[in-house]
C-alpha cells in the first residue's frame, strides 16, 4: 500500500480508501460488509469513509458494528462522516449546516459508529441558508471539544471553500483542509481546473469519490444496460439511471472503449487503470474504493500496480481521449 500525507496535513492517508456509499445497509448484507472491511483493513486500507445520509444512517451503523467487533487498534485506522442531507426526517433543522445541525449530526455519528471521535468530517454540500462563519465556528469548536480532528468540505465551489479557510484565518479558527469530489476519466473539471489554486495556495488535501465513474469505467454500460443493473433502483440513485442515455453518455462510452484498448495494450483491468490513472495524480491524496463483493475489492487494488505502467506517452493518449471532459459542464 501508498500512504500519502492528507494535503498540508500530518495524516497519512492509504492512497486506496473503502467507503459504504451504495453498499452497507443497501447493496450487500452485513457479512458481505464485514468481509469488505477486513480484507481492505488486511491490504493495507486505513481509511473508512462514511457519512449520515448513507442508507439514512445505517451505513454507519453496519460499519460501526464491524469496528468494534474487529477490535482494531484505534490509532491504526481513519474513520469520516459527514453533515448536510441529514439521516431522517426533512425537518428545518435536520438538514444543512446550521450549529444546531452539525452538533447533532456528529453527536449521532459517534453513536452510530461506536467511536470517541471523528478522524474527518466532512460538510458535505455547502448551505446557502447559513452564513459561512457559523458553520466554521461549528466546526471548530467540534475540533477543540477533541470531537473531530480535522474537517473539511464536498463538491463545494473553490471560492466557498477559500472563504472558508479565510473566515477561519481571521478568527485564528481550525480551517477545512480536505475536500471530497468527483474525479475520474470523465469528470476532470473541477478537480484539475477549479481546484487549481486550492492546490497551489493551501495544499489542499483530497479524497476522491467515483474513481470509476459510477461504474461507467468498467466497461459494464459499454453495450447498454445490463439486465442485472440495480443500482438504479436503489432510492436516491434515479439520476445514474438517466446518466447513462443520451449524446452525453454515448460520447463517454466511446471514450471509454478506447480506454479499455489502452488497458489490454498493458495487460491490465480497465477499472485498474481507471484507478491508476486518478491515483497517478500528485494532489489525490485518496481514492475511494466501493465494491459489493470481496472479489471485486482485490481486483481494484491491483490498481496500484498500474501507477508505474502509466508513463508519460500513456498518460497522453489518456489525456487527449477524456479531453473534452476537462471543460467546465
């Protein structure tokens, strides 16, 4: 396993993660869930992303139980959550980013995960309906309170996130230091182009969700839905449904087909090289894997394998195909 520093952080990250977005609680039962968790544990994974959205909170739970039944060493292994859709009930303070919100959120994640505090914690959208400075002191005082160690933010705007950190700077406050997006082969924007100066002026740390774009890059949607496909049947996930129709995906499919003759040029797995690719980039500092089967996990790990492969005259061809997919959407 790669360890890489979480930005200008002291943490070590490992540069592949395990998170229980579409699986704990929803996908895969909790044996399969456990068998995940000690295999990505045993190869070197030490961090665990979750959030309280995640199958309403179950994620957490299932993740939380396997925790304290594996008995790990605390000190061995990073755990997250994050704060915005809430895990229940709409309510007005049961969602967003008010102090209110945040408190009770990390409050019940801690229960849930069965932990004594947070290694990360994520805002996971920004919230229009509170001022920015509220929500920074909230989670502050969740650091001093020895609650949390660091936070940070998800698919915010750069310039929300460096108010943020300057709003912390003013008031001599713990700043974000991480952000979570989307990066992958067919999603490079706001990761290579937005976050530039966030690199460049914080070193910004990150940890990557979608490293194989919803699926897309493993080929699996090359020739149309599959008949198994269920992802889109899960509550919540209708909008992957419609990603996969129309020019938008059609343009994405080609590109990956040519991708996957990259890959068999290399001998290797197209979701490896996928993996590879996100990982071959210096301001990655995870990427997180999901999988619903132990099968699946061990062959993504291969992607760390891939990483030398990729040399300057692949990363070309890589780059020139997902081109169009740098350009702000």
């Amino acid at each position: 396993m790669i360890y890489n520093r979480l930005g200008a952080t002291g943490l070590k990250l490992s540069a592949l993660s395990f998170g229980s977005w579409l699986t704990f609680g929803k996908q895969v039962e909790d044996n399969v869930a456990k068998k995940c968790m000690h295999l990505a544990y045993d190869n070197g994974i030490n961090f665990f992303d979750n959030a309280e959205i995640y199958s309403r909170g179950l994620s957490e739970v299932v993740m939380g139980k396997i925790l304290r039944d594996a008995s790990w060493d605390r000190t061995s292994y990073v755990v997250s959550s994050k704060v915005f859709f809430g895990c229940g009930p709409k309510g007005p303070n049961q969602i967003g980013l008010s102090r209110k919100h945040i408190f009770e959120a990390c409050h019940a994640a801690l229960k849930r995960m069965q932990v004594e505090y947070l290694d990360l914690f994520f805002c996971h959208r920004a919230d229009p309906e509170t001022g920015l400075e509220e929500t920074v002191r909230a989670m502050n005082d969740l650091i001093v309170q020895g609650k949390v160690l660091y936070w940070g933010t998800s698919e915010w705007k750069a310039d929300e996130i460096t108010e943020a950190i300057q709003i912390a700077k003013a008031h001599n406050w713990y700043a974000p230091v991480m952000e979570q997006p989307q990066y992958n082969l067919l999603h490079r924007h706001r990761f290579e182009m937005e976050y530039a100066p966030l690199y460049n002026n914080f070193a910004y740390g990150t940890t990557i969700w979608s490293p194989l774009g919803s699926g897309m890059l493993t080929g699996k949607y090359n020739n149309g839905m599959p008949a198994d496909f269920t992802r889109a049947k899960i509550e919540g996930m209708e909008w992957l449904a419609e990603r996969l129709v129309g020019n938008e995906a059609e343009r994405k499919i080609f590109a990956v087909k040519e991708i996957n003759e990259i890959a068999q040029s290399l001998n290797v797995s197209l979701p490896c090289l996928a993996i590879g690719w996100v990982l071959k980039n210096k301001n990655v500092s995870s990427a997180i894997l999901g999988a619903s089967k132990p099968e699946q996990l061990l062959e993504n790990l291969k992607a760390l394998e891939v990483i030398d492969l990729l040399d300057e005259s692949i990363l070309l061809k890589l780059n020139k195909l997902t081109e169009e997919f740098t350009k702000a959407v």
